[in-house]
C-alpha cells in the first residue's frame, strides 16, 4: 500500500531518448535488410525487433518502474508464447 | 419538515460542505489503479496470445516455403513500411508523453499529445489503405485469379500480410476510438492529475498495437 503514492514521473527527455533509439534501430533494421547475410537475416531482424520491444516495454509501457508483479505476470508469458514456439519448431525441423 | 440546508442562505458553510462531500466521495469511489492496470495487462497477454497464433503459422509456412516468401515480399513497398514503423514509433512517443504531462496537471500539453497520437493513427490508416489498395490494382487481392496463379507459397504469403496486417489495422480502429474517447474524458476532467489510470490503460493498449508492428514490419517487408 505504501508504494501506491510513490509514482514515478519519469521526465520528458527520457522519452524523446527511447523514441530517437527506436528510430536509429529502425534505420539500422532497414539498412541491415539490404546487405546480403544469408540466413543470418531473420536473426539479426528479430534481435532488432526484441531490441526495439524492450525498449518500448520497459520505459513506455512503465515495467521499469512499475511493481515486480507486472514483470512477473510479462515473464509467465512470454516463457509460454516461447514454449509454444520451440515446441513447433522443434516439431517442424525433426519432422 | 423543510429541509434546513437548503433554506440557509449560500454562506461560507455552502463551500465547506462541497469540500467535505468530495472528501466523502473518496473512499466510496474504491479506485484501484493497481488493479485496473493489472487487469489490463491480464487483457494484453490474450492479445499476445491471439498475434502469436499468428506468428506461429507465420514461423510454420516460411520454414517450408523460404524462396516463395522472399520472392512475394519483394513486391510490398518498403518505403511506405518504413514511414508506418516511424509513424507508430512516434505516435507511442506522444502517448507516453501525454501520460506523463497529466501526471504533472499540465491538462493542454496532454490534450495535444493526445491529439498528435490519434492524428498519427490516423495517417497509419491512411497510409495502409493506399498500400492495400495499390496491391488490389495489382491483381494482388484474397482469392484474387491473379493471385491464386502464383505459387503456393506466394499465396500463403498475401494470405499472412492481409490477415495479419488487416488484424493489427483493426486494432489501430479500435485504438483510434478509445483515443477520441480518453480525448472527452480529459477536456470533461474525469481524467486528471489525480486519476489517470484510463489514460494509462489506454496507452498499454496504444503501445501493444505499437509492439505488434515492430514484429510485423521486418518480418513482411524486410526479405531479401
């Protein structure tokens, strides 16, 4: 209860820093996507993406500064959209 | 049996009254931001899921048709991709901003912040609309002859970007209006310094819609 009045004001310029690193990275994905890697691409895109995810996650959407719960509830599930995943992959590769 | 306080002259008791009802009000009102953002949240995860389901075809059939894709999204217009991830980006900026002026009172900055996020949503839409009907001038539309001509793949492919990216426009509709209703409760005051938290709950909504692009754009516009 005591945490309840303690709301963080996290200033503007933080803001504009998470947004202006969210553009570079969207720069940099595009960039990116024109150089010939191979299969490396998808990778490289994704880590991009999860990149630009946590940022939005952490600082717009306050898990950052919001009580441990919400950042519980987020791994719960995450780990079961992964398993999820994997467990197709995995079908989808030894098939 | 007349009522005494209504036949008192409005006096300095009129004012103490008002200040001692609002003080009343409070704890019957049992505001629970925690909660509320807590049951948003809950909400946000079955979004999650619904998307994933998605994506999780998506990961199936690009696995088993890797050329048909790279050859289809070729043909989508990454120039008007590019502007859309920056047009959603932005719009985020905006919402938290507007979040983050009326937790300091300033009520116009937030009203204009506000605004800026459903007028990006807006020109998001627009520019969807464009991208979608410069494809259907192509042939390019479901179930079109065109289209079902193309390989199996290419076919999957449009089956995935129409559904998918239809999918997440209905939630840029549907984000839209709860925008322009945030936008009356704030010019009405029910959202203020004190109590913000369907502003909040909006803006989760705003950045899930936000989170989903960021997956959507290189995954259909950026195959080469």
């Amino acid at each position: 209860m005591e945490k309840e009045h303690k709301e963080h004001l996290i200033p503007y310029g933080t803001y504009f820093l998470v947004w202006l690193s969210l553009i570079s990275l969207t720069v940099l994905t595009v960039t990116v996507a024109g150089i010939e890697l191979g299969r490396i691409a998808l990778f490289v895109a994704l880590a991009i993406a999860f990149v630009k995810s946590t940022l939005v996650v952490s600082y717009f959407m306050h898990i950052k500064f919001d009580d441990l719960i919400f950042r519980f509830f987020l791994l719960v599930a995450l780990v079961t959209l992964a398993s999820i995943f994997i467990l197709t992959a995995t079908d989808i590769f030894f098939r | 049996m007349e009522n005494p306080e209504i036949s008192t002259p409005i006096s300095i008791s009129e004012s103490e009254k008002t200040e001692q009802a609002r003080h009343l009000s409070i704890p019957h009102q049992h505001k629970d931001a925690i909660g509320a953002k807590i049951g948003m949240w809950l909400f946000l995860f079955t979004e999650l899921l619904l998307f994933g389901g998605l994506f999780l075809l998506y990961m199936a059939y690009r696995l088993q048709y890797t050329k048909d894709f790279v050859v289809a999204a070729s043909e989508l217009n990454l120039v008007l991709g590019t502007t859309n991830t920056i047009i959603l980006l932005t719009s985020s900026l905006t919402m938290a901003l507007s979040i983050a002026a009326i937790q300091r009172g300033k009520k116009k900055l937030s009203v204009a912040m506000l605004l800026a996020t459903i007028g990006f949503a807006l020109a998001f839409l627009v520019i969807k609309y464009f991208e979608w009907t410069a494809k259907f001038h192509h042939g390019i539309a479901p179930n079109s002859p065109e289209l079902l001509s193309k390989p199996n793949g290419e076919i999957i492919f449009y089956g995935m970007y129409f559904s998918m990216t239809g999918l997440h426009a209905l939630h840029v509709i549907i984000g839209m209006i709860i925008l322009l209703f945030m936008l009356v409760f704030l010019l009405r005051g029910s959202i203020s310094k004190t109590d913000y938290i369907k502003l909040e709950n909006s803006g989760l909504y705003w950045h899930l819609v936000d989170l989903i692009w960021i997956f959507l754009f290189p995954l259909f516009y950026l195959l080469h």
